[in-house]
C-alpha cells in the first residue's frame, strides 16, 4: 500500500520532511523529499512557507535558505550536495563522486552541469534534485551500494532518462538489476496531467498507450508515474522492487509545489517554488 512508502519525520532542527521508506528501511541510503507546508520555511508568497529552489529567479533567496534548512536537518554540508541545471530535454547522466566536488559550487547557475541524471558510489557525496509536477526516480543498489536520482520530465522519459540511468548503474559500478530498489516520487497526476493529441500520440507510438486515457475528459490525460514504472521494469528491475508513491504534487496543494497548477503572473512568469529531493549512501 502507498502508505507503507513514505512517512513524515521531523528531523533535529524541527523541519518535517518525507521519508522514503523502501530506500531508508534498506540501512544502505536515506532518501528525504522536502514538503511545503513546513511553518519554519523562509519562503514567501506562492513559493512559501518552504520552497527547496537553488536555481529559480522568484523566490531564490528565501529558496537557498530553505535548502541549506534541509542539509542541516540531514547532517550535510551544501558543499558536499550535487545537483545539476536541469533541462527537462536530456537523457544524460552524470557519474559523480568526491573529485566531482572540486571546484563546484551548487549555487553556481550558469555554470552547473546540464543534465538529468545522477548516479555516485560516493558516502561523501549526497544527491539533489528539484521538481514541481515532473517525476523524480530515486534508485539504490544495495549489494554494491550505489545510488542515483534523475529527473524525468515526460519528454525525457520518452528520450530516455530512466533506461541510461540504470545502464550508467550497470556499466560503471556493475549492478545487477535485481538488486536495485526504485521510487517513483510524487508527481502530477492523471487527472491533472491533461496534454495535446500530439503528446499523446508520442505516448501510444512508444507503447505506454495503456497509460493514455483518451475518454475520460475534453483531453488526453496521462498517468506518467505508470509510464515510468514500466520503463523501469521494461529495463528489468524486479517487480517489488519498483514503488510509486501516489501522490498528486498537483492535487496535493499543502504537501507540494506544482508548475502547472502556478499561480503565473500576467507575463507568463510561473510563480511556484520548487519540490526538493535527496539521496545519499550511508
């Protein structure tokens, strides 16, 4: 059941945050996702009470502070956390570890890595990822103990995010698929995830048709967390070993941001803050 996937923990400096529980109950990683209903937050207006943006223009101030909240909360350092510029358009993934820490700075926009995948085999190294509607899938290998994050907008599921992602596991720290544990993170939903015939016609030529509900409202409605689940056992993965947790960032207006659902201003300018997301090896 969903609920046996998650639980919401306060940590030592009061901040509440979700815990993954497939990944934490392993001993190997902890696995944390940031909630926006936190009062301790310091972002303000649509981005508030708490908003996990390191990147995004509106709100970034307050967005940093509330990051830096969550590396206090998880005894890390800022320093030590990599994330990379996310594009939505990639399927690129990017084998970090301590020596990737030389010389970056997470904070540094314009010159942070682009791509949507990580993957480390690193203690000393812990991985972030933002959202607000798109999947984040957090993985962990634990006989070999590696961990990954990606971020799969649905052009990079269909591009191929996730199948590179578990490829990168394979080849560069030898995993085997039926020791890795993957969670879909919460995302939009099928009722929110409303798209254009074209879109949708991508869906049903890639084979996740099944996923594609073409009658229920005016328009194509999408069930991406399902999609992302079949990637991920189409790649082999064990069933029990790949969990959803079904929430809607859309419909879930406490627990998340969501791009789609705003507010956007009168130039088009999205005003939400930003879901945060980490991973790290014991």
């Amino acid at each position: 059941m969903n609920e046996n996937l998650y639980e919401i923990v306060e940590l030592k400096n009061g901040l509440k945050m979700l815990s993954v529980k497939p990944i934490n109950d392993t001993g190997i990683a902890e696995a944390y996702c940031t909630l926006r209903n936190n009062p301790i937050g310091n972002s303000k207006g649509p981005c508030g009470p708490f908003s996990c943006n390191i990147y995004k223009k509106y709100g970034l101030y307050e967005g940093i502070r509330d990051f830096e909240m969550c590396c206090d909360a998880l005894n890390i350092q800022p320093s030590k956390v990599i994330t990379n510029r996310l594009t939505a358009f990639t399927n690129k993934v990017r084998v970090v570890n301590t020596e990737s820490l030389i010389g970056y700075d997470i904070y540094d926009e314009v010159n942070a890595p682009r791509a949507d995948g990580l993957v480390t085999n690193s203690s000393d190294v812990t991985l972030f990822n933002y959202a607000a509607d798109c999947s984040i899938i957090l993985l962990c290998d634990t006989v070999n103990k590696v961990c990954g994050s990606l971020h799969a907008s649905w052009k990079g599921s269909l591009i191929g995010i996730i199948e590179n992602e578990i490829k990168c596991m394979k080849e560069e720290f030898k995993s085997h698929l039926e020791n890795i544990i993957a969670v879909v993170m919460p995302s939009i939903g099928l009722e929110a995830f409303e798209v254009g015939e074209d879109v949708a016609k991508q869906f049903s030529e890639a084979g996740y048709e099944e996923y594609v509900d073409y009658t229920s409202y005016k328009k194509p409605h999408i069930d991406l967390a399902k999609v992302n689940r079949q990637i991920l056992l189409n790649c082999g993965l064990k069933k029990e070993n790949v969990n959803i947790i079904d929430l809607c960032t859309y419909s879930q207006k406490l627990m998340f941001h969501s791009y789609r659902r705003g507010p956007i201003d009168e130039n088009g300018n999205h005003l939400n803050g930003v879901n945060g997301f980490f991973i790290r090896l014991k």
